[in-house]
C-alpha cells in the first residue's frame, strides 16, 4: 500500500514570496490534515478536511495561508505571502476517520526555509 | 484539549526495555490515550492507543494506570532504529479526530 506522498521535499523561498505544497493521500482515506511543525516542536494542526469540506481551521493563519482539496482526494496548502516565522516542516497526514480505524498516517514532509 | 506531561529525554541501551512515561491528570472519561513516534526527518507514525485497559502490538505496549491518570509506553527490547522522540496524545471522544501534539519525549539509544 502506497503511503501519503508530498512534494516538494524541500522548498526555499524569500519572504514575501508564495510557495505551494502538494499532498496525496492514502487511497480511500476520507480525511486529510495539514500540520506544521517548527524546530523543536511537535506539529501543530493547521486544518483538517473530511472529504471535500473543511472540518477545522481555527489554527490556520488565513490572511496568508489557504488550502483545498479538489475532488476529496489531493490537497494543497499555500502560503501568499510567506514570513521569516513560517519556516517550518509541513506535514500531511490522512485517515480513515471511522471508530477503531483512526489511525492517522504522516507523509515525509515538506522542509520549507524562508530567507 | 487535555494535557499531557513528558519528559523532555531520556536514554537507553540496546536491547534493554525502555518505559517512556506520561501524566494526563486532566484526562476525561471518554479520552484516548494514543502514542506516535517520530523518527529523525520523517513524519510522525504511529505507535498504539488504548481507553483503559492494557494493549500490546507488534511494536510495544501501553500500560494504563487505574486511575487513567497516568500512562506508560514500553519498548520490550529497545533498538537504535527505537531512536526518536515519542509524543503522548489525547484524543478526546466524538467523531473529530484530532490530535494536539506536545513537546515530546526524545529517546536516545546506546549501542
């Protein structure tokens, strides 16, 4: 079974400038999560979607960062315009979301450095 | 969502059991206690998860103390490939899976 795939691996960009991440989920898996994690942290949930709609976001910055997942399957998360303070890891994550099968599985993560 | 206290590290030797340890005093009734691992440069995985009784997997084994108040992760033979930092989660009940990661526990292996 393929796992959850991301790119780029990583991305390095000067503030003010937009970058997009790209994540696959598992095949089937209805949810999908978007974390950052800063050096030192552990990840901190940015939004999570349930099929096409948008369950939580109360952690996403929405004046610079926004997301989608097109067709309940793949997602991006953007970042327009980025800050020195969104260098970070972005982790993808998904999930089958049902009783006993709740296990969420990570992606490798995309290493964002913003100069 | 309920806390969770961890030791920031802690060290092992090879082939020797590991109890990483855990204090959730605030935990509710309906609270999971699940545990991830993170191993250097890649995405969190996870580990095993329990309500209130023991659970063992393939991988390690959860012990829940009566109370619930506190739980402990053990590595039955630690080995260097063990190395990471291991996070403790509650996971409150209801059909919003969501994970708030802490800090963590960052275990070093000795050969």
């Amino acid at each position: 079974e393929a796992g959850v795939a991301q790119s780029p691996r990583y991305k390095i960009i000067e503030k003010r400038q937009s970058v997009a991440f790209w994540c696959n989920p598992i095949s089937g898996h209805a949810t999908l999560y978007w974390y950052q994690q800063i050096l030192g942290q552990g990840p901190k949930l940015l939004i999570q979607f349930q099929n096409n709609g948008v369950v939580d976001d109360s952690q996403l910055p929405k004046d610079r960062f926004s997301a989608e997942r097109l067709k309940g399957v793949d997602s991006t998360l953007k970042i327009q315009p980025a800050k020195l303070e969104d260098s970070a890891v972005y982790l993808c994550a998904s999930s089958l979301d049902r009783p006993l099968r709740e296990t969420q599985y990570f992606g490798p993560g995309t290493r964002l450095l913003v100069l | 969502d309920a806390k969770t206290t961890q030791p920031n590290s802690m060290e092992s030797n090879e082939e020797e059991p590991v109890h990483l340890p855990c204090n959730h005093s605030t935990i509710s009734g309906t609270d999971y206690i699940h545990w991830y691992r993170q191993l250097p440069s890649q995405g969190p995985e996870y580990v095993i998860h329990g309500l209130t009784s023991n659970v063992n997997n393939r991988m390690a084994s959860l012990a829940i103390a009566e109370d619930r108040k506190s739980s402990t992760l053990i590595l039955h033979r630690a080995t260097l490939r063990d190395a990471a930092v291991y996070y403790c989660i509650l996971r409150g009940g209801g059909s919003n899976y969501k994970l708030t990661f802490g800090k963590g526990t960052l275990l070093t292996v000795n050969p």
